[in-house]
C-alpha cells in the first residue's frame, strides 16, 4: 500500500472515530469468546452465577465458583482469617470466647444490643390452698370445684390437668386406681380455675366427684380435649422477652523500640511473639468479662465520654443449681444435676460444663456406674473436654482456671452451645500506628481492638452451679 492510500485510510478512521472503535471491540470480544472453545490451559473470562437448588440450597452455574459467590450464597461458609489465628492461640484457656468464635459472630450496628429469646410456656404449678370434696351438682350436672394455684394463667378452657400424688378412682365406683386424679378444665377468671374430674370418684349416683386435694399438690398441665361440634380452641399466644447487652471496646497494644528490634539476641523473641503473647493476655480478660462483667455505662470524667461495660453470661443463665454439701459428691448428685440440666427447657442434649479446680476435682474423683459413665476425651471447637454420659444426656467437661481467679473454684456453668451468641460491633482488628512520624515515641506499634459482647438467647438452656 502506498502513502498516498494509507493517508486516505487514516484520514478516513479519523473522520469514524465511534465506528473504528465499535469494530475494534468487536472484534476483541470475538477473540476472548474463541478462548473459551480452546484447552483448559487458557485464560476464561466466564462469571458464575447462582440458581436455587431443590431443597433451598444453592448451586453455580456459568462459570467457577469464587469467593464473592461463596459469599453471596453462604456468607457462613468463608471464616476470616484474623479469627482463624485467633483461635488457635491457647484455647483450652478461653473457653467460652473460643466457642463463641466457633459459633459464627452476628454484626451489632451500635455498642447497644437488643436480642429477644422466646420462653416455653410453664407446664405445672402448685395448688394454693386445700379443695374440699364435692360430691353433688344440681340438675344431674358434673360436679365442679374453683381452684386457685399459684400460677393460674398457665392453664386454658380444655386443658386437662395431673394431679400429682392425688389417686383416680375406677370407673363407677369409690375404689382407688393406680393412676393419678385428671381434671378438666371449664373456665378460667381473676376468681381462679374451675374444674371437673375427669377420673373421680361416684358418690350416691353421682360420676365424676370431685375427691378432697391437699394444698401444695402439684398440678401439671396436660393436652386440650375438645367435643365434637368444637371448631375453636383458646388462642395460644408467646411472645419474646426483650433483653439488652452492651458491647464492651477490648484493646491491646503491643510495642517495640526500634533500637530493639536491630538489636541481636540470644533467641528468636520478634514483635511477632509478643503480638501472641498479647493476644492470649487479651482473650483471657476477655474470657473474664463474657463470664463476670456487668453491663453498664459509665461517665469518665477525664475522657468526656461513656465507657461501655460489657455483661456476662453467668447471669444471664435462667436456671441455678445449689450444691448443699459440696463435700458429699456422689453420683446420686451428679445425676440430680444432670436431671436439672437437661429437663424442662427444650434444649440440646449435649452441653458443655464449665469449672473450677473445686468443682471439677469432685467429678474426677467420682466412681462411675453403668448410670453415670465417664467417656472417652471428645475434642470441639479447637478444645478437649471430658465426655459424661447418662441417660439424661451428655456433659463435655472441662476446667476453667477463671473460676478460680475470681475466688470461685466450686462453681461452674453449663452452657447449650445452641444457644450462645456473640455479637460484634467492631470485628477483631489490628492497626499498625506510626508513632515515629507523629513524634511521639520511636517504636514499632502495634493495637488489636474488639468491640464485643456475648447472649444467652434461649435462658433456661443454660444453668448456674453454686456452692455454700
């Protein structure tokens, strides 16, 4: 081509500058999209995206799988790095922040947390005062008596109720059965339960008298029993309970003076390690104050702001057990716990016990039975407990040496790992300060900061051990 053509050519592309550009990218993009067609060894463009699978879940199509998916699809899936270090620093120091870091950590929007955990509803109560016998009713109806228990809202029209304690009679007669007095519930005001048996005794013609029942008899309520034309049943109504925990602003920092980092030692000591050493000092007070601390906000004078408290978990657990005679430890006592641990509150069937020196030296030096069974040492969440098997359900033991830094070596907790939550205003984080520039010190700096706090969501899955 000579000058004069290629002089009109590029006289030409200058005069279609959108059109040459148009062309050029077209033609580019027909060169990436022949890669795909080629071996594996070539670069691919594609981008993946997600479809729904049958069950909920999630699956790629149109490309590989990348982290942004697996972020969009299962945020859960991916753990930060930062924690991952984290929780391989002494864990059998920190329990509790070590399987709240396993747990998965929900993000707090303000240092002020609000969590709501749903109750189940009271199953029995007490009887306040004692029921006379009833023995007739007018106009051939069932006799009926009004009861008052100490809580009387538990109890709904067709409920049924077990009296405990108090025997049933054999149909059409005055003969005690082998099983306990049922009534029925009718009615329910501010007056207190009316009732009818359902199992009582027949007096002069009369079925189903009311028989006479001690106070302080335990009630306990059963399932509805509704007739045939029924269509409704009382409403049934739960509600949560608002609770509120304030993140706490954990902070560590680390320093080293540039004269000795250059200087030469005998052992590899680097900023490194102290950072470890550091990090450990941290989780433990922090181990301290999930546990113990009390949540409050405080005015520091000096600063001119609120400094937030965070609260532990010790008091949040809605249930307590009291161990009257601590130095009596049998299996008869373990059992008992066990019984309290697992029963009346709906929650897993295994948990982790917590303790003291005190505390868990009694379970060591227990004789186990084909009751109680010490088990093999099962490890969980980077930490080794000790098993403990009854029928009741499974304890992961283990000694925490916090206990008895704060002057509680006999007590102990049991925690439902289902229902622990932390919760994170400001993830685990560290942030290299330039203190030389700024004039301050000549030094390497280093600080780790945390704003956290722990939950019990569901209360009465989680039980205080004490000791007199």
């Amino acid at each position: 081509m000579n000058t004069v053509n290629i002089t009109k050519v590029l006289r030409w592309m200058r005069n279609h500058k959108k059109l040459v550009i148009f062309i050029i990218t077209m033609i580019l993009i027909a060169i990436l999209a022949s890669c795909t067609g080629g071996d594996h060894s070539q670069t691919t463009l594609a981008v993946g995206m997600l479809i729904g699978g049958i069950e909920g879940g999630k699956h790629v199509v149109d490309g590989p799988l990348t982290t942004d998916l697996t972020n969009e699809g299962s945020p859960e899936l991916l753990l930060n790095e930062i924690d991952q270090q984290i929780v391989k620093i002494r864990p059998m120091s920190t329990p509790i922040d070590q399987i709240s870091r396993f747990g998965g950590s929900k993000h707090a929007g303000s240092m002020v947390v609000d969590f709501y955990s749903v109750d189940t509803k009271p199953t029995s109560t007490q009887l306040m005062d004692d029921i006379a016998a009833v023995n007739h009713a007018s106009n051939g109806a069932t006799p009926t008596a009004l009861i008052m228990c100490e809580n009387d809202e538990i109890f709904d029209p067709t409920d049924t109720i077990l009296v405990q304690g108090t025997p049933g009679y054999e149909p059409g007669t005055n003969i005690e059965s082998n099983q306990d007095l049922m009534l029925y519930v009718v009615s329910r005001d501010n007056h207190g339960v009316t009732v009818m048996a359902v199992n009582g005794p027949t007096v002069n013609g009369v079925d189903n008298c009311i028989p006479a029942i001690m106070g302080g008899a335990t009630l306990v309520r059963m399932g509805r029993a509704a007739s045939e034309l029924d269509v409704q049943s009382p409403q049934f109504e739960a509600l949560p309970k608002k609770s509120r925990n304030l993140c706490q602003i954990f902070k560590m920092q680390v320093e080293q003076s540039t004269l000795q980092r250059l200087s030469n030692k005998e052992v590899g000591w680097t900023m490194s390690d102290q950072e470890e050493a550091a990090v450990y000092d941290m989780r433990l007070g922090m181990e301290k104050s999930f546990l113990f601390g009390s949540a409050r906000k405080v005015w520091d004078n000096n600063k001119k702001e609120y400094i937030y408290f965070t609260g532990g978990i010790w008091k949040q657990a809605g249930k307590e057990y009291n161990l009257e005679n601590a130095s009596e430890f049998t299996t008869d006592e373990v059992v008992r716990i066990m019984r309290d641990a697992f029963t009346g509150n709906s929650g897993s069937k295994r948990k982790i016990l917590i303790g003291g020196s005190g505390l868990i030296s009694r379970f060591s030096k227990l004789d186990y039975n084909r009751i109680i069974t010490a088990g093999q040492h099962v490890s969980k969440w980077g930490i080794d407990f000790t098993e403990i098997r009854s029928k009741f359900g499974c304890l992961y033991l283990m000694l925490s040496e916090v206990f008895d830094e704060v002057g509680m070596p006999d007590n102990g907790i049991i925690i439902d790992p289902e229902y622990i939550q932390k919760y994170t205003h400001i993830p685990f984080s560290t942030e290299q300060l330039n203190l030389k520039q700024s004039g301050v010190r000549n030094v390497d700096a280093l600080v780790m900061t945390e704003a956290s706090c722990l939950v019990l969501r569901y209360p009465k899955a989680h039980m205080r051990i004490t000791s007199r």
